[in-house]
C-alpha cells in the first residue's frame, strides 16, 4: 500500500503574522540561527523553507559568512525573513573601569554591525568573568549606560540571566538589574531554559510590565542531573521534547502583556550536525505545538488552533516491505504464526495476511530489486474516528501528505512520513474501505495460535531522529511520549521512548543508539518487530512450535536468573526454557513475551501477553534478546541474506 515516492518538500504558507495581539493573528515565529548546522546560507534558507518569520542572528554564524551585514539583511529580505535579534554580547560590566570602557566600544562597533542588519535589538548575557559587578546598583548603572548609548542610536538592549552567571543567574536579578536602571532602552530577554533549569517560577511574570520584555526565547530539555552549563550547551531540545512545562512558560509571558516573537535557541549536539532543513521543519512543528497547547488553555491567546487529532481506536495493519528473497521467507513465517493469506491487492503485489484482529501487508514493490533479502517495516495503518481530519491535522503540523499511485475503484488512503520514513496512514476498517482494495484468495483459514490482535509495534530511530520521532508522533498523531529511558546493549547504550494513545490501543516502542557506530556493529542493524498478542502465550508458544515457526532460543542461564528472581508457575517455567520465552514485571503486574528469528536483516515478530496492569514492553529483556539474535545469525554455517 504504500509507494515508493519520497516525501515531498514540506510546503508552508510564508503568510507574516506580525505580534501575537488579537486572537485572529499568528504569532511570530523565530529561529536562532545556533540552532541549525551548515553555514549561515544553509541556515537561512531551511529557516524559510520551514516557514519562519524571522532569525535570531548568531554572532559567530556571520562572523563565517562572507556575507556583509548588509548582504544577509538583503537574503533575509528576499526569503521573507526578518532579523529580530542580534547576539549574543557577553561579559559587559566590569569592575575594571578601563575594561569596562572597552566594552562599550566594543558595544559601538556592535551597533554599527545592528544598524547595518536592520535589526534593533542586541542580547546581552549576564557576565561570567571573574570582574563581574556583584553591586546590584554599580551594574544598573553600566548597563544604563550602555543602554543609553543604545538609545541614541534607536537600538535596545534585552538583558539575559545565565543559570551559571557569576553574580545574575536567576531572572529576578536579571529584572532587578533592568529595574534599577530605569532605561527605556532596556528591558529583559526570558529565555525559558535559564528560569527553569534553575527552578524558576513564571508565575513571578505578573511583576513584570509587558513593554519591559524585550525577547523571549525557547527551549526545552530532558530533566538531567549535571552541571547546568553542560546541560544547555549540549541537550537544549524543541518545544514538546523534553519534560519543561512550556505552555506554562509561555502563557505566563503573554499574560504581561508582550507582544515579541516566539524564538527558539536551543544548543543540541544533533541538531548541530544534522540535516537543517529537516531540523527547521522539526522546530516549526514544535511551535505549532505549544501554539496549539496555548489555545487549549486560553483559546483567546492566538489564532484557531489546528483541527484535534481524531482519535486512533487500534491498528488496521502493519505493512512489511520485502523483496522476491525475503516475501517467501515472511510469508511461510507468518502462515507459522496461524496467519492466513485471505487476499490479494488489486493492482499492487500486495498480500493480506490475517489472524483475529491482526493484520500484516507483504508489499514487494517497496523494497528495490538491489536490496535482495531486506525486509522492513514500511507503513504502519491506524484506526482513525476521522481520516480526513488527521490528515488535515498532520498537514497543520508540518508533515504533508504523500502522494500515491491510486488504481480504478480503490479507497482513498492518506499517508504522512514519520521521521524514520515509516508511512503512516490513517484509515477506518469497514466493508467499503480500505478492506476491498483486496479480492479474496478463496484459501481456508489456518488453525490459529492464540493470537488475537497487534500489541505494539517497535521502531529503531537513525540516530538524528529519535526526539524528532517523539515530537512528531506527539504533534500529528495525538499520541504522548513516555518517559524516556537507557539500557545497556551488547553493542552500547540504547535509548527507549513509548509513545501511546491514552487508552493504549497504538503503542509504539522507539528506540535509539545514543552514540553513532563505527565498523564494529550488531548482527541486526536498526531491529523492527511487530508484537503480537494472546491471551495465553504458554498455550501460543507451543501451538507455534508445532508449526515450525522459527522461535529465538535463548541461554538456559536466562531461565535459571528467572527462576531464581521470581515465584512462577512451573508450566510457565517449563515453556521458558522450551520456547524461550521472556518474562519481566512491574508493580502492576508481568509481561511474557517471545521473539521469533529475524526475517531479512533487521524484522522479527514478537507474541507478547500482559498479565495485570503491566505497561511497559520487557525492555529489561532486550539485551538477552540481542545477543541471541546475533548468535543466531553467526551461526549459519551457509550465510545469506536471511541468515
């Protein structure tokens, strides 16, 4: 079902919004130009490419660029961008005065590079140097003065608090300091990393007069437990990505009345070596996801938001991309499994296989022809109240609709690209849906082996897209990231992410490599399984046996550690050590599961049964499973392509 085309170039309405004033106007919507690799060109460009309003200009892209000030202003101009600060300036006050009166031409010079850009702000950090002023009224008074320097040349100063500033790193000092000075040309830059970081209260806005807030920056960031300068340097993260409450942040800023830009500035060792426009358009997507959380709080804060995401009642199936080496192979594995091959696709070389309410598509067009023996997971089919809402949606959150090949009499499918190049379409499962693009093979359902419908299905992320994947599945789908957690891998530590609908009917299990590989890698590069369920994997595991399907042997030390950790029942043990299946559990309840061989280089199936209130997915088991797979495959004595 799904085609061979690749995504097409995102496409985005270069509509300016201006402020954020009246509930019908966008906001407007900026980007540092930090946050995006390549040179300023490249950076420029993704900016407007992805829909953006404006840049923050950072100062050691230009100092690279061979662009004069008033060549980028000029670019900027032509892309529809405007330039809505400028920075950053550091370490400003001084209590050497001869340093600080080198600052201040230093300041000059800065504003002659502003004017020259077009833009009329400057941020300026609060010092780290060993000469920082500690006395609160010495540093009002540099910085009116500085200020009115500003001031004279129409310019403004906004004034940061760095969570590691020697002497200002909280926003109350910060604001303490623009207070004291009493310059109209000074005012507050917020930066949402800084105040929470250090566990800041937004709430403390209220004090703040709204034309006293110059700027507002934005970034999110996983709760870690380091030195905060490391922190911000290496793991800032969009808006929806990490665990900040930036809709809090944010309504608490609007609430005093500013009217500047939404910007973000966020330092990410990925996004700073990962492909800018892809990273653009992952940025824009987390604007309109906060503008979209603002307006469930406030609908007069913004414009409409964007249609809700319908909601997704299950999977209508799971679609495999295999080629004339591995289609056999997955075929005779899944008629294993109790699958029975009840269609065929009217004019595409699709198969439907079924068992209860699982439904699996073999697709041998996906795959090219030099690929012999792959086989991956290429669409995944859910169950949407409103297909064409969630297409709407997904098109409002930056993820266009595909286009595909549709024969004579065949349903009209919507398609979005996940991250990973994953298809994701949104269907409904009745009679004169989806369903009919297939004519019956006529062939006689296959005794079953317990399984009954598709538990989860798991995803390895390329290394570049593992939170990008959280943010769009968030964003266009409606489903929430769980907590994000690490095990340790034979081959290095993997990073793991669920996200879910709330009442579990899609899970996806995402996973990650958190550091690139070298030569030395895993025998399953990049593993995908789709997780079937039963209501009795003892029962299933035997079934599945005596059909020959293809079941992952594990060590015996796995079920003596079983055994030793916990009280099961010896039928359960029995099968573990027969079937190899896996067990873990939570305060809720257990989870047992088995994995089948890998099909092709990287798919496998799993058959998983939760016992209780379990939610997780035996991430704890993932290394013994591994390591399985990789001796499994080592030991073929005749290696090829499936091995």
């Amino acid at each position: 079902m799904s085609t061979e085309e690749g995504p097409p170039a995102p496409r985005h309405s270069h509509a300016r919004g201006g402020t954020l004033q009246g509930a019908a106007r966008a906001p407007h919507r900026a980007i540092a130009t930090v946050c995006l690799s390549g040179t300023l060109e490249d950076k420029i460009t993704a900016a407007a490419a992805a829909g953006f309003d404006g840049i923050e200009v950072f100062e050691p892209d230009l100092v690279a660029s061979p662009w004069s000030p008033a060549e980028l202003a000029a670019r900027c101009a032509d892309l529809g961008l405007s330039i809505d600060l400028y920075q950053p300036f550091r370490d400003l006050d001084s209590t050497d005065p001869d340093r600080f009166a080198r600052n201040l031409r230093r300041a000059e010079r800065k504003f002659d590079v502003m004017a020259a850009l077009g833009v009329d702000t400057v941020l300026v950090c609060s010092s780290v140097s060993p000469d920082a002023v500690a006395d609160a009224d010495r540093l009002a008074g540099q910085l009116a003065t500085a200020a009115a320097r500003a001031g004279e040349r129409g310019l403004r100063i906004a004034y940061e608090a760095l969570a590691w500033g020697r002497h200002v790193s909280t926003w109350e000092r910060s604001w303490d300091a623009v207070r004291r000075a009493g310059s109209p040309a000074l005012g507050l830059c917020l930066d949402s990393f800084h105040v929470l970081s250090r566990g800041g209260d937004p709430a403390g806005f209220a004090a703040v007069p709204g034309e006293k807030l110059f700027f507002l920056q934005l970034a999110d960031a996983p709760r870690l437990a380091m030195d905060v300068l490391q922190w911000s340097r290496h793991h800032r993260l969009f808006p929806g990505q990490g665990t900040f409450d930036l809709p809090g942040f944010v309504a608490a800023v609007l609430a005093t009345g500013y009217t500047g830009p939404l910007s973000l500035e966020v330092f990410n060792d990925v996004y700073r070596q990962a492909d800018p426009t892809r990273t653009a358009v992952d940025a824009m997507r987390s604007l309109q996801w906060l503008g979209e959380a603002l307006a469930l709080r406030d609908p007069a804060s913004g414009p409409t938001p964007p249609p809700a995401a319908p909601a997704l009642s299950g999977w209508s199936f799971t679609e495999l991309g295999v080629d004339g080496v591995s289609g056999p192979r997955a075929a005779e594995v899944l008629a294993a499994l109790g699958f029975t091959h009840t269609g065929q696709h009217r004019s595409k070389p699709v198969q439907l296989w079924e068992q209860g309410g699982a439904r699996v598509l073999l697709n041998a067009s996906v795959v090219r022809p030099a690929a012999t023996g792959v086989a991956s997971v290429a669409a995944l089919g859910l169950e949407s109240a409103d297909p064409g809402r969630s297409a709407a949606r997904a098109e409002a959150m930056s993820a266009p609709v595909l286009p595909r090949t549709r024969g004579a009499a065949e349903a009209e499918l919507s398609a979005v690209a996940a991250p990973d190049g994953t298809q994701v379409f949104f269907t409904r499962t009745v009679p004169d849906g989806w369903p009919a693009d297939f004519l019956p093979t006529g062939e006689p359902a296959r005794p079953g082996t317990g399984i009954t419908a598709v538990d989860h299905v798991g995803l390895t992320q390329p290394f570049d897209s593992f939170d990008e994947a959280g943010l769009f599945y968030r964003a266009v789908l409606g489903l929430e990231p769980q907590e994000v957690t690490e095990l340790a891998a034979p081959f290095g530590l993997v990073r793991t992410r669920a996200v879910t609908d709330p009442g579990r009917a899609v899970r996806l299990a995402l996973s990650a490599a958190t550091l690139r590989r070298g030569d030395w890698a895993p025998g399953v590069p990049e593993p995908q399984y789709v997780a079937l369920t039963t209501a009795d994997l003892v029962d299933t595991a035997a079934r599945l046996r005596a059909a020959g399907a293809p079941l992952l042997p594990l060590p015996a030390n796995y079920a003596d550690d079983l055994e030793a950790r916990f009280d099961l029942p010896a039928d359960v043990l029995a099968a573990v050590r027969q079937h190899g299946l896996m067990y873990e559990e939570d305060g809720a309840g257990g989870y047992l599961h088995l994995a089948t061989e890998v099909l092709g280089d990287r798919v496998f199936f799993e058959v998983v049964q939760r016992l209780g209130g379990y939610d997780g997915y035996g991430t704890a088991d993932a290394p013994v499973r591994m390591s399985a797979h990789r001796r499994r495959r080592q030991a073929a004595v005749v290696p090829t392509a499936l091995d």
